[in-house]
C-alpha cells in the first residue's frame, strides 16, 4: 500500500506537492510542513503525540511496472488540524523533551 501524499500542511496549509522535500508525516501519515514541525509543533504530532520524519518522494518516472506518482497520484483531499490551537500547543508543550521513541 503506498503512502497517501496529502497535499498540505495540516497547520499552516502550506501546499506539499509529491516532491516536497519539506514535508514531514508521523507513523499515521499526519502531515506538517518542516517549518510547523520544528518552530510550531517541536517534532509532537498534535494528533497521535509521536514524531516526525521526511516523507519520502515517489518516483516521477515509472522505474517498475505501475510504481509512479503518475500511476499512483498522490492525494488531493486537504486536511486541517482536528484540535484547537491550544490543545495543540499544550501537547507539544507537554510532550517535547521527551524523545518520540519513548512517547
């Protein structure tokens, strides 16, 4: 099963496009631009309370069989945050200086 790809910033709705190299996603595929992630949300999905990792890029070019972000297109549905920006800041507060993997 290939990763959804969404196509924004669930903070900020800054738009991550399949190749962004600024998007990062928790294990659930959250997904927050670099900037959130480090100066807003300091590495706490504010949906789960894990961390985050670059999101990989999917191949422009059909390499295997079926295997490209034009045979497998990246989401187009935009996400926003389920919890109010308090709730938010109050979890990342909470939560980052302990390191994701021992959340």
């Amino acid at each position: 099963m290939a990763l959804e790809l969404r196509p924004n910033c669930e903070y900020c709705d800054k738009d991550l496009p399949p190749d962004a190299t600024d998007a990062r996603i928790c294990t659930y595929e959250c997904t927050f631009c670099a900037d959130c992630v480090d100066t807003r949300l300091f590495n706490v999905c504010p949906n789960c309370g894990g961390g985050f990792t670059p999101r990989p890029i999917r191949p422009a070019t059909e390499w295997r069989p079926g295997l490209s972000v034009a045979k497998r297109p990246p989401s187009s549905q935009r996400r926003t945050l389920s919890h109010d920006m308090s709730e938010v800041e109050a979890l990342s507060h909470r939560l980052r200086d302990i390191p994701p993997e021992r959340r």
